[in-house]
C-alpha cells in the first residue's frame, strides 16, 4: 500500500505543479498584454503631439 500512496501523492505533486505552471503562464500573459497597451498607449500619445514630433525636450 505504501507504494499506492506515494504514487498518489507523486501524482497530486505533479497536478498542483502544473496547475502553479499554467496560473504562472496566464499572469505573464495578462503583464505582456498590459505593457504592450501602455507602450501603444504612449507611441499614440507621442505621435498626437502638435509641430515637429522628431524632436521631443528631454530637458522640460
């Protein structure tokens, strides 16, 4: 029986493992999918300013 129930417990190791893998996936998915809105954010807010946007005061 013991060898029953370490197979189990490896079994159940490895399902809590996976699972902690895919919250893990789903988290950096969500960070990207957030830092690739503010970065289109920003060329959009860079690219609606008035004159010459080329040169942008990095001093102001």
């Amino acid at each position: 029986m013991d060898s029953i129930a370490g197979l189990v417990s490896a079994a159940i190791s490895m399902q809590q493992q996976k699972a902690a893998q895919q919250v893990n996936i789903a988290v950096l998915s969500k960070a990207q999918d957030v830092q690739k809105q503010q970065g289109e954010a920003a060329l959009q807010l860079l690219n609606s300013t008035p004159g010459n946007s080329s040169r942008l005061d990095v001093y102001a």
